[in-house]
C-alpha cells in the first residue's frame, strides 16, 4: 500500500517535498517512481529510481527535481524546485514490487497528492 502526502498550494519559485509511504511485506521493491498528470493532460513520468540507486529524472525538471528513497522509513520522496505553474499537477508515486522468490513484477500507485503552483 502506497500512500502519497506533501502536495499544496506554492507560489512560483517555491519548493514542495512529496512523500510515499510503502507499507506492507514480504516483497522487494525493484523499482520506485514519480508521475504527474496536469489538468487535461495524459499522466507523464517525472522521475524514476532503480533498486540499483540509478536515477532518471524527465527532461521538463531536471536540474530542479530529485528523487530519493529512505530505506529505514520506507519512504520515497520527490524534492522539488523553483516550481512553475506548468508543474501543477496530480502526482503519483509507483512502486514495481514482487513477492520474494516469484518473478513476475507487479505495480502498486499511491492516491495521488495535488501540486498547484501560481503564478
């Protein structure tokens, strides 16, 4: 179970840190990302994170955006800078998971937290 916070209201220029919590067990996380979806638009990738620790961050916030996760409070995280109001948004973290000792790789999406930026 994923569970997304930290999303809100910011003037342009600011910053938000969203946060995803993975609860539950007896699985491995393989993979673990960010999504947007802005206001009338289709949901686009923000930023990934492989459980090798590389990272892969979308042209449209690179330099501005970082992910990271917290191993001990199985928490991911999508730190956020100099927002834009073309950064408002729903975002939604996912995590690529399967059971320990099975292959097959299943996805999990948090809720979802809004980010609005204005201008």
């Amino acid at each position: 179970q994923l569970q997304a916070s930290g999303g809100g209201l910011v003037q342009a220029g600011g910053s938000l840190r969203l946060s995803c919590r993975v609860s539950g067990s007896g699985f491995t996380i393989e993979d673990l990302a960010w999504y947007r979806q802005p206001p009338g638009k289709q949901r686009e990738l923000v930023a990934t994170l492989s459980s090798g620790s590389t990272t892969n961050i979308a042209m449209a916030v690179q330099g501005l955006s970082t992910i990271s996760y917290d191993n001990a409070e199985r928490t991911l995280f999508l730190q956020m800078n100099s927002l834009k109001p073309e950064d408002t948004a729903v975002y939604f973290c996912n995590v690529r998971w399967r059971y320990y000792g099975r292959t097959s790789l299943r996805d999990a999406w948090g809720r979802g937290t809004q980010v609005t930026v204005s201008s």
